[in-house]
C-alpha cells in the first residue's frame, strides 16, 4: 500500500501540472482537444464536447494536446483560438502555467502540513554535537567540544527547537572557512563560550563534528491559519533555494552528483518509505517533488516548458518563429534524450532494488 501510496502522490503532482496547462488554455478560449493521465494504453477515457480525458496504463506522465498538433483537424487553419494563433504572451501563459501550478501547490502543501499535521521541532533548543571527527586533531577536538554538548548560538544567532537550526549552524560553519565562529555551549549545567576557526574542506569550512536535533523530534500543531501560512512560506523559500543550489552542484560537479540523480523508481521507493514510517511527511515529500518538477520543466531544454518558452523568446526577438522543421527536429532529440535518460535510471534503479537483487541470486 505505501507504494501504491507514492504513485499516487506522482500522480497528482502530474494531474497538477497538466491542469495548470489545461486552465490556462480553456480560460483564454484556447482550442484543447486531449488531456491524458499518464502515457501508453488508454484504460479509460471520456469525450466531452470539445476535449477527449483519457486515463492512461502509466501514471507517470501526462500531456494536455492540442488541435494544433493533430494533422486530422477540421478547424480552420487561420481560426483565432488555435494555440500556434494565439499571441506570444497567451502562449507563454499556457506553456509556464504547469511550473506555476505546482509551485502553488506545493506551498499549500507546506501550509496544509503545518496547520493538520503539525511541524517537526526538537523538544529541546539548541544543536546536539553527536559525535565528533575520528580524526582526534579535528578543530572541535582541539577546542575541548566534546558529544553531547549543545551548541545554543552561533555568532550570537540563537538556535531554538526548529529543524532547520541544524542547517542554519552548518551554513555558518561552511561560509565561515578561516574565520572566527564564537560558539555558546550548554554541558550539562555549564554554559561555555569556544572560538573555533573551521577548516577549509572541498565542500567549506568544517570543525569535525556531527549533528543532530537536541532532544526528541515531535510534531507541533500551529496555533492558527495565520501561522500555518507563514511557515509554509518559510519552508517553502528554503525548498526552492535548496532546490537550485542542488542543481548548480549537479552542473559545477557533475562527476561527483551525477550519481545522486533520481529517477521514478527511486522516488517512489523513497515515497513508499516515507508513507509507510512516517505518513505527516508525505505532505513534505510531495511538496519538495513537485518544487523540482517545476524547476526542472522551466529548464530551457527541448521537450520540456523551458524549451518551448526559449521557442517564443526567439520568436519574440527574431519577430517570427523558427521553421517548423528545426522546432521539430529540437524537440525531437530532446524528447529521445529525455525519454532514454528514463529508461536508463528505471532500469538502474529497478535492478538495485533489494527484490530484484534476490532473483539474481
């Protein structure tokens, strides 16, 4: 069932993104003559007077087609409410409506998850030292940290029982390489204040020691809608961020992060964990899948939005499109491109799941 569970989170992340396209379009009068759940074999499917709503075997994916791109039309070539018709800024507002309808979901997700599910927060302030380096001439050891102390405030920044402390005291320490950090720490009863200068590491400055949440991590319900709006907001800032710094990691160092790229496989077995440990977090979970979903569908790559929009850039700037060869060619290669990047994490990602490892055995 947690599986089964993840799928339909993907798939209401799609259903999302496509209705975004498909309001855009019907809104403006657009002519809109498929919209489709998913790719392969129609399970189901419904024709309305003007648009066919098709359900498909594969849930993860879907389309919103138009009469443009049907070469069986009877619409009339020159008819105003066909989409290649349509203004550049009409079109533009159809192409970025599925990245901005996941974006706006994605933050009532967030809002939704604080206000009926509640917040993770330690039940204790301050950062818990876990452990620290092996290496015994690491600069928490030199400095006389030792685990289990707590670190309250970082260059006077006051750490409480929030999550997100543990990032903000690993920021400090990262951008803080060669300098100066002041840190108040709690040892038991004692209060101590220890200078440490954080050593230049490939990722950023370091002190060798590792973190945790100080206390239990339980879940604390807002204490009304106004709050549950400002949280989601603040989380929902601190996903985008750390979305696009996750992707100019992926092209700075693509050597090192390449193999940390996902595909559908493993994001439903990620998903199916989640929902089946810890069932709050999938609110979170679906939040941050369709955060990337948009980011990565604003990309200026053939196939995806981002392409098409660079398509009307160029047509905006040129004062006419590209031939209908060379949009088609692009697309083209990028769709295979795309297509067999799939296939090829499925099937990596199939082939390292714990199941399928043991047929092989």
């Amino acid at each position: 069932m947690s599986v089964l569970a993840a799928i339909a989170v993907l798939a209401v992340l799609i259903l999302v993104h496509e209705l975004g396209h498909f309001i855009a379009a019907r809104s403006q009068g657009i002519y809109v003559n498929r919209f489709s759940l998913g790719f392969g074999p129609v399970i189901w499917k419904y024709q309305g007077s003007q648009t066919e709503y098709a359900i498909r075997a594969f849930p993860l994916g879907g389309f919103v087609g138009f009469p443009d791109d049907d070469p069986d039309c009877e619409i009339a070539p020159n008819d105003p409410n066909l989409l290649s018709n349509r203004p550049i800024l009409d079109r533009a507002i159809v192409i970025s409506a599925g990245v901005i309808a996941n974006l706006i979901f994605a933050y009532f997700l967030l809002v939704a998850q604080a206000n009926f599910v509640g917040v993770p927060q330690a039940s204790q302030p301050g950062v818990l030292i876990q452990q620290l380096a092996p290496d015994v001439s690491s600069v928490a050891e030199k400095a006389g940290i030792k685990p289990g102390d707590v670190i309250l405030a970082a260059n006077q920044k006051q750490f409480g029982t929030s999550l997100q402390d543990l990032d903000a005291l690993r920021d400090i320490i990262k951008t803080n390489a060669g300098n100066q950090i002041q840190l108040d720490i709690a040892r038991g009863d004692q209060k101590l204040s220890v200078n440490v200068i954080p050593e230049a590491k490939a990722k950023g400055g370091s002190i060798g020691i590792g973190l945790s949440p100080n206390g239990k991590v339980e879940r604390r319900r807002v204490k009304n809608i106004g709050e549950a709006f400002n949280l989601g907001a603040t989380e929902f800032q601190r996903i985008v961020i750390m979305t696009f710094q996750g992707f100019g990691q992926l092209i700075n160092n693509f050597g090192e992060t390449a193999s940390q790229v996902a595909g559908p496989v493993k994001i439903v077995q990620i998903g199916a964990s989640i929902a089946q440990n810890d069932t709050g977090s999938l609110f979170f979970f679906a939040a941050l899948i369709s955060i990337n979903l948009a980011v990565i569908n604003i990309l200026p790559l053939p196939a995806l939005d981002g392409g098409q929009l660079a398509f009307l850039l160029i047509e905006g700037l040129r004062g006419k499109p590209l031939p209908t060869r060379i949009q088609e060619g692009v697309m083209q290669t990028g769709l295979v491109l795309l297509l067999g990047l799939g296939i090829f994490l499925i099937v990596k990602e199939t082939t390292q799941l714990a199941w399928v490892q043991k047929l092989f055995q």
